[in-house]
C-alpha cells in the first residue's frame, strides 16, 4: 500500500469508478455576503446652506448624482464570491493540501479557477502531481486535474499513472483519466489495466476503457464484478460503473439482477442502467417491480419511469 497515510485506507473503496469529488461530505456554500446598509435618506436640496441660489442648486444637483449612483449599484451585477483573477492558484492549492482528505471538496471550485487560468494552471498542477514530495500533495493534484475534465490534463495524469509510486495517487490518477472520456487517455489506460500492480487500478481503468468503448475493459468490469474474491464494498462500486457505461452486453447481468436481489441499491442500479440501454427484454420484470408491493416506493418509481424508457 502507498504512503498516503492509515486515515485515507477507509476511504480505498470510495478510489474506485463511482467517486465524486466531495462523496462523503457536502460541499458547502459560501455564505452570501450581508446585504449593504441602507444609504442614508438624501438631505432636502440647499438644506445646510445659506439662501444663496447657486448654492441651491449645486445641493440639488449632488442629491440627484448620489441617486444615480446608488440606482447604477443596484443594476450592477454581484461581484462573483470568488475574484478568480486575484487568486494566487499555488496558495490555494497548499491550503488545500494541508486539509488532506477534506481537501476533496474543493477540488472542484479549483479545477475551475485552473481552467479560467489556462496553461499556467496546468503546468504548476502538472508539476505538483509529478514532483510533489508528499503523496497527499501528489494525491490531491491528481483530483483537481480529473476534475477539471480538460484534455490538457491527459499527460501529466498519464506519467503519474505509469510512475508515481503510491498506489493512491495511481488510483486517483486512472479515476480522473477514467472520467475524462478522452480518446488521449486510451493508450495510459489500457497499459495499466494490463500491468498496474495494484488491484483497484486495473479496475479503474478498465471501467475508462468501457466508457470509451472497448470490449476488453467492459469484460474486465464484469469480471471483477462477479468475481467471488472481490469484497462486497468494491462490488457496489463496481456495479455502479457497469450501471454507469450501461453496455447492451450487461443487460442480462442487470436483468438477472432484478429476480436474484431484494437490496434497493442493487436494484436501483440495474433499474437505471436497463432504463439507460433501454433494454425491451427487461420490461416484464420492470411492470412486475413496479406493481411490487413489498418493494420501496423509490424502487416502484424507478421501476416505473424505466418501463416507459423500455418501451420507446
């Protein structure tokens, strides 16, 4: 196992196919900034000055530019609660980074500051995830690459996936380079699902390989889905990236599913991947659920909906 650290081996099932960065907490939203006091009631035209015309109508004139002004504040639009161009990228990564796992649920909002930076993102990214000299650092680099969903991520996610020696990192970096769907990523990907040392990897990256396509990764899925020796944390995961690439060649292993399992989540899955394939041979089975009266409401619903899917 890698150097990632004890406290992130609870989360090795989360590293395979059906992560999103933020599973396991709620990413929260930023407060909205309190509402501006209200501005203060404009002084009567001359009030203060002496009777002088002039003055008069100078006061006057203030009181109107002062309304212009607020009415032009109003109409503005609200400044982003993020000023991505002030962010320094490198600072907001380290803060990152020094929150370890809890660092996931930013990942997003980065991977979108990187993107709207451009080049220069990618490259202290890149260099974070190749050179950095903790796992976590190297970890975390990798999950704000993947998130960024660019292709310009496809090489630095490559190498680390070849290279780095922990086998955290590698899983996250054949995660993102799974989720990306980039034609680019075929070549790293298929290189570790053959010879990666580490079980979750091969996994993943097979699970890229269906996404894109190619029978050999689907095959793999499905055999390490039905494999007794794959623990049943790894099997929910592995299923819900079957559900996820929704193959007509995985039809009969959701439809079997639907008679051989009582579990909401086991069938929900097979529901919606039958729905997604719209598979007409799953449809007796999917009326029979959703008249089910020992099933979970969720379950009938779902059943339901799927059985006009089928039928198109």
């Amino acid at each position: 196992m890698g150097k990632v650290g004890a406290s992130m081996n609870r989360f090795l099932p989360g590293l395979l196919l059906g992560l999103t960065l933020g599973a396991g907490g709620v990413l929260l939203a930023r407060p909205a900034p309190p509402p501006p006091p209200p501005a203060p009631a404009p002084a009567p035209p001359g009030a203060g000055l002496d009777g002088d015309g002039e003055k008069r109508e100078l006061a006057a004139r203030v009181v109107e530019l002062q309304a212009e002004l607020r009415a032009a504040r109003a109409a503005a639009p609200a400044a982003p609660a993020h000023a991505e161009e002030a962010v320094d990228l490198a600072a907001r990564f380290d803060a990152l980074v020094e929150k370890g796992l809890a660092g996931l649920q930013e990942a997003p909002a980065l991977a979108g500051i990187a993107k709207k930076k451009g080049q220069e993102a990618f490259e202290l990214l890149a260099a974070r995830l190749l050179r950095g000299k903790s796992s976590q650092e190297r970890f975390l680099a990798a999950a704000v690459l993947g998130a960024t969903q660019d292709p310009a991520a496809v090489g630095a996610l490559a190498e680390a996936l070849a290279k780095d020696p922990d086998d955290l990192v590698r899983r996250m970096a054949s995660h993102a380079l799974a989720t990306m769907k980039q034609e680019a990523a075929e070549t790293p990907l298929r290189a570790a699902m053959a010879a990666d040392a580490d079980w979750g990897v091969r996994v993943n990256s097979a699970y890229g390989l269906a996404k894109l396509g190619h029978a050999d990764g689907l095959r793999m899925l499905e055999g390490a889905y039905t494999s007794p020796d794959t623990p049943a944390e790894y099997r929910v995961a592995i299923l819900g990236g079957l559900a996820d690439v929704a193959s007509p060649q995985s039809a009969p292993l959701f439809r079997r599913m639907l008679s051989d399992t009582q579990d909401p989540t086991y069938l929900f899955m097979a529901i919606s991947a039958l729905a997604k394939m719209k598979d007409a041979g799953a449809r007796a089975d999917l009326e029979r659920l959703a008249a089910a009266a020992d099933v979970p409401p969720s379950i009938r619903e779902a059943a339901q909906k799927a059985v006009s899917e089928v039928s198109k």
